[in-house]
C-alpha cells in the first residue's frame, strides 16, 4: 500500500474539500464581526453573513476551477 506508483492525491484533496470549509468558516466569522456593528436584527444578520460567506465560497471554487484547468493544459 505504500508503494504507489502514481503522484499523491493529499493536496487535490486539501484543495478540494478542506480549503473551501476553511474560507467559509473564516468568511462567516468576519461577515459576522464586521455585520455586528452594523445590523440590529441577529436573524437578518446570520441571513446576510451566512449569503455573503456562501457567495465568497463559490467564488473560491470557481477560482480553484480555473486555476486547476489552467494547470492540466500546461502539462
């Protein structure tokens, strides 16, 4: 088992999953820091973080995407 011949997957795998948990986590934290001050209703302001984070996190993986294709045509 531990004589593969083919390259090792951990870092598509920290790419794939790890990394877009990690930025939504931390997006989510800061949306809610900086919304704190600025909203007074905590539902509207869970709403609006829990958006924002989703959208930064879609944003990450479509650029990973790209990144990625980029990478697998220079080969």
């Amino acid at each position: 088992m531990g004589k593969a011949g083919s390259p090792s997957v951990v870092f598509k795998v920290v790419v794939a999953f790890l990394l877009p948990m990690v930025v939504f986590i931390a997006v989510l934290a800061a949306f809610e820091a900086i919304l704190a001050n600025t909203i007074d209703s905590k539902e509207v302001q869970t709403a609006l973080s829990f958006l924002l984070a989703l959208s930064m996190t879609f944003a990450v993986v479509l650029v990973i995407k790209a990144i990625n294709k980029k990478l697998s045509k220079n080969k």
